[in-house]
C-alpha cells in the first residue's frame, strides 16, 4: 500500500483517501469552505468529506463490474495511483462546486416529476472524473490486471 502527502490507503475502507494536504494544493481549504454550523465535530468534516469524496468515486468504479477483483488492483498496482487520485480530485472540485448531488431531491422544473435514480446519480459524479477512469482501464467490466 501506499502513502503520501497527498492520498494515503485506508487498510480498513481498501481504498485511497485525498489528504487535506492534497485539498489545499488544488486551492481547496475544507476547514474554511464547509458550513459546519450544527455539526457535532467540526474538526473532523474535513476528513469526513474527503471519505465520501473517496467512497463516491471507488463506487463508481465498483458499478463497473468486479469488485474484488478491482479493489486488489487497486490497492497493490502503482499504475492506477495517479489516475485515482487526479479522479477523486475532479470529484472534489465537482463536489465544492455542486455539492453532494447524490443526496439531492432533483426535481424537473417543468413537469415536477422526480428525476429518476439513474439520472441522479448521473448528475452526482464528475464527468472529468469519468473520464479520468475511463482513459486508465479500470472501468473496463472484465478487468484484467496490468
């Protein structure tokens, strides 16, 4: 596994987390952005959104087929490192932008149907993230190891 000031492996979750390190170089300061008023533990929002940031874009990777296979390569090929931790950036940058769409009640404004689940999700993922992965070959469903 690997570690950095910029992502660190999370033994536990298998998978990667941006550190706020990694936020504040792409001009990111959680601790003065978020809005952490009623919010038990303040100090701890950042790492919890850089969590969610992580678990939003491995879970993207994981609805592309197998999972375990994935997470292993994930966490042991040094060739996916950049392109997992350019993605879970893109999906910050979305995120502050945004906000977190997947919890968002998304509403056409000229039918006011619900958007349907799919298209919320759609909407919750970054498309430079996708990108990202979709050039590095982890998307691919059978996944071969590299």
């Amino acid at each position: 596994m690997y570690n950095d000031d910029m992502m660190t492996f999370d033994d536990v979750k298998q998978r990667y987390i941006l550190t706020n390190e990694c936020a504040l170089a792409n001009n990111v300061d959680l601790g003065k952005e978020l809005n952490s008023t009623g919010v038990p533990s303040r100090s701890n929002l950042p790492a919890q959104i850089l969590d969610r940031i992580s678990r939003t874009v491995y879970n993207f990777i994981y609805s592309h087929g197998d999972r375990y296979g994935k997470e292993k390569e994930l966490a042991e090929n040094d060739y996916y490192r950049p392109f997992i931790k350019d993605a879970m950036i893109e999906q910050l940058l979305y995120f502050m932008v945004n906000g977190d769409l997947s919890v968002v009640a998304r509403v056409d404004a000229q039918t006011g149907r619900e958007f349907s689940r799919a298209a919320k999700l759609d909407a919750a993922y970054a498309p430079e993230m996708q990108n990202i992965l979709a050039q590095s070959g982890i998307l691919y469903c059978g996944f071969t190891p590299r």
